[in-house]
C-alpha cells in the first residue's frame, strides 16, 4: 500500500475530490498524516468537524501562489496531490489573470518547491477540457500538464521525485457540476440545456478518487493517465433528474464545446491502452518505454472523445448516481 504510513499533502482539499480522497485514504490506507492545504478557514473548520477532528489530519491556511508557504507546507512530505485550481469557465474567462496565477503560477510552484523538498511522488488533477482547449481554463489545465511531465526532466542529482498527471471528465455532484443546478432548476419545472446533442464524460467523485490512488502507486513520473469512463447525453441526464420538467435550449455559452475530448489523435501515437485505462507516454528522453508492461499500441486515427465511447449511461444508472446529492 503505496500511502500507508506516509505524509500527503493535498492541495485544494477542501473541494470535493480532497474530502472525498481524504474519507477513503482515512478509512482505508492508513496514512501517517493528511495535510490539508487550502486558502478557506471556514471549511476547513467544517472539514475538521465532518472528520471528528481525526487526529491525522492537518490543517494548513495557504494559497499555491505562495512559494514560501507551500516551502514550510511540503516539508517533510512523500506524496502530494494537487487538486487546487480556479475550475469554473466564466469565472476563469472573466479574470484570466488570475486563473494563470493560480493554475499555471501554482503548478510552477508546486513543482520548484517539491523539487526543493525532495518529495517522493507529486500527481495533478487535470481535465478533460485541457485536451484541444477551446477556453481559458482548459489552456491553464493543459500548461500545468506540459509543466507536470516536464519536470521530470529537472529533477537531477541524488533527488528522487517524480511528477504525473490524471485526467478524467466531468465528475458526478462535485462543485460546479451541472447535477445541482439541474437539481435547483427542478424545483421551478425548468430545465435549461446549451445544446440537446451535447455529450460528456461522466464518473463518480469516488470513482476518481480511486482511480488517482491507483494511479500513484503506478506513476513512473511523466505519464498521464486517463481512465476508460462511460458518456452520457446531457437530455438524458436531464430526463433522469426533472422527467417531468420542461426542456429549455440555450445555446452553447462561450468556452464550452459540444463534446469533450480525453485522448486527442495526435496524443495517441503516442499513448498505450490497458484493461481500464489509457497511458500517454512522454516523449522526452527520461522516459524509458521498455519498463511498461501489458499495454498495447492505439490504432492509427485513435481518439477517445465523449461522442465516439462504446459506453453509454442509462437514464437508470444516472438515477442511481445522483441519488443522494
């Protein structure tokens, strides 16, 4: 068990995925200690309470901007998972400055200061919208991938630490999700729609949760990992949440594409394919192929896109994912 009797530190672990990886690592792996590195006092406060104020748990107040404060943060770290980024489209559209601040400045520092602190493993969340981004968040989370695989190559010396990425879609009830705002928007009988073809990659917030504890334990530092999940049709989510409610289209807002993309063509020529999961390899001169077992090679003209996925959620197991939320 790759995080038993370690120190982890997550950054953004007060969001869904850091509560939720925190709830499973908890119960299930038996870490030394979680640092929690967040900039909110009040959830962390409430996340401490939701916990019992677990002993293993520590609460830090910081920002990734702050070089000098994920330094005093990150020491004495093995693993750090960062999960922290500014998320929402408009949002980021609005205040582009800000978003490279936090999610290209913050990878950056994330990155010097695990350097420095010799840190064993590092993984960052990414996204399905940094693939082929057609708006700012997606161009921050696709910088952040470049500079997290690309680290590698500065690490040097005696020091041992390795940087991967994850990147999935769009995760069922997290913050952001459209689920609430479906949810919301039932109580009214009116449910509003871009584009009635629209399609998306959709999982569970535990789903990813296990599948990044999966992967660092994988990682060789470089790769990018990509999990095989279902689609689903935005209508059919739609008719799972409100049957009853009416349909209103609203066009396709700016920064959002009709379909997602997780693996573009271009990246599979380079990328294998495992039972459950898609790699994309490096192609730098650290990355020693030969180490990699069991996967095979993509077929040429390969994409994984949300409209092309051989599975498909049912209104059925939508019902079922979002009950509860």
């Amino acid at each position: 068990m790759v995080l038993k009797n370690k120190v982890i530190m997550v950054t953004g672990g007060t969001g869904s995925f850091g509560q939720k990886f925190t709830e499973i690592v908890l119960r299930e792996h038996d870490p030394a200690t979680i640092r929690i590195y967040s900039r909110g006092e009040l959830l962390q406060m409430q996340m401490q309470q939701k916990f019992n104020n677990d002993e293993r748990l520590r609460f830090l107040i910081g920002d990734v901007r702050d070089k000098d404060r994920l330094t005093r943060a990150m020491n004495g770290v093995d693993i750090v998972v960062h999960a922290a980024a500014l998320k929402q489209v408009p949002t980021s559209e609005y205040n582009p400055l800000e978003a490279v601040k936090t999610n290209i400045d913050g990878a950056a520092n994330i990155i010097d200061v695990a350097i420095d602190n010799n840190i064993d493993r590092v993984i960052n969340i990414s996204s399905d919208k940094a693939v082929q981004p057609v708006n700012l968040y997606g161009a921050t989370k696709l910088v952040a991938e470049k500079l997290f695989v690309q680290g590698n190559a500065y690490v040097g010396g005696l020091r041992k630490t390795r940087f991967s990425c994850v990147r999935y879609g769009n995760v069922v009830g997290s913050r952001g999700s459209v689920v609430p705002l479906f949810l919301e928007q039932r109580k009214q009988g009116k449910i509003t729609i871009t584009d009635e073809r629209m399609t998306r990659f959709w999982l569970t917030l535990e789903q990813g949760v296990r599948f990044v504890i999966d992967c660092i334990g994988q990682m060789r530092g470089g790769d990018i990992f990509i999990p095989k999940i279902p689609s689903m049709k935005i209508t059919t989510l739609a008719e799972a949440i409100a049957p009853k409610a009416k349909i209103e289209i609203v066009g396709i807002r700016p920064g959002e594409k009709l379909h997602e993309v997780l693996l573009s063509e271009e990246e599979a020529y380079h990328a294998i394919e495992f039972n459950d999961y898609f790699l994309i390899e490096p192609e730098h001169s650290f990355w020693i192929k030969d180490n990699i077992k069991g996967g095979k090679p993509l077929p040429d003209g390969f994409k994984y896109t949300s409209d092309n996925n051989t599975k498909w959620l049912t209104t059925e197991e939508l019902k079922k994912m979002v009950e509860g939320l």
